[in-house]
C-alpha cells in the first residue's frame, strides 16, 4: 500500500515510481495506491473512488 507515492516528484522521478509499481503488480503483488496522480489512476485495473 503506498498513499501519493508520486506526490512533489518531478516526471521523471514519478515515471520511475510507477515503473516499479508495474513491475510489482507484474510479478502478481497487489499493489493499493492512492492518488491525486492521473497517470497512476490511467494504470490501474480497479478504480475505487472516494468522495
């Protein structure tokens, strides 16, 4: 479970973030995350949204 893990990173930080997200989930792990981040909420597999 990671909360804003791309939160104050420049792009190329956050793209590096997410790579290794992928790479978890790739490997069968869930992975929780929440974001404000639409390039994470674009990836996801389920969305789950809190109002």
């Amino acid at each position: 479970m990671v909360d804003e893990p791309t939160a104050s990173l420049d792009r190329t930080s956050a793209n590096r973030i997410i790579s290794i997200l992928k790479d978890t989930t790739s490997d069968g792990i869930a992975v929780l995350v929440a974001s404000h981040d639409h390039e994470l909420v674009r990836l996801s597999d389920t969305l789950t949204e809190l109002n």
